[in-house]
C-alpha cells in the first residue's frame, strides 16, 4: 500500500507540477527497480522459488503459508506494478524527467541507465 500510495502522490505532485528531488529520484531510480525487482522474481522458475526457500532455511510450515498466500501476493505485484506504470508511462512525466533545466532545477544527476 505504501508503495501503490507513494505513485499516486507522485503522479499528483506532476499534475500540480510541484514534484521535488526525492520525487524525481523515486520516477527516476526507485520506480525502475521496483520493478525491475519484481519482473525478476517473477521469471523465476517454480524450481528456483522452491531453491530460494531451501536457501533460506525455511521451515516446512512457512513453506505451505508461503505457498497459501502465492496468489494474493501475486495481486498485491500487479497492483504495484500498476500504480507505478501509471506514473512512469505518462508522456509528460517521460518528458520533464529527460528535460535538462526540469532536472538542473531540482539540482539532480542525471540517473543511471537501467539494464534492458
């Protein structure tokens, strides 16, 4: 919820065009990797989710609550990812965050290309 809340103030703070440097970081850095994160956890195979609770050490009964909640956890990535899009995906948005004097205004370096 906090991160689905943050995107909607983000994209509140475009509309009024009164985003600040930590608003810009999180369009810029935080966004992508969420996202990024989440796109690799879930081309993660059944076998390495399964590999990553042995590696953890997790007990038998915190396997099967891992496994019961899947699917409401998988709704809950979906509606991340959704409230994020909606902000990154924006044309004006795409535009002031490769706009020079938007980011030399909120004194920002220019962010880190993302791995495609």
């Amino acid at each position: 919820e906090t991160i689905e809340a943050a995107a909607l103030a983000l994209g509140q703070d475009f509309d009024r065009e009164t985003v600040d440097a930590a608003g810009a970081d999180r369009a810029r850095v935080v966004f992508p990797i969420i996202l990024e994160t989440i796109s690799s956890l879930d081309r993660l195979s059944p076998t390495a989710h399964a590999q990553l609770l042995k590696v953890t050490s997790a007990s038998n009964k915190l396997q099967a609550t891992f496994n019961d909640q899947r699917v409401h956890r998988r709704r809950r990535l979906q509606l991340i990812v959704s409230a994020i899009c909606q902000v990154l995906e924006r044309e004006d948005v795409k535009r002031l965050l490769v706009d020079p004097h938007f980011l030399a205004h909120l004194q920002l370096r220019p962010a880190p290309p993302l791995p495609q």
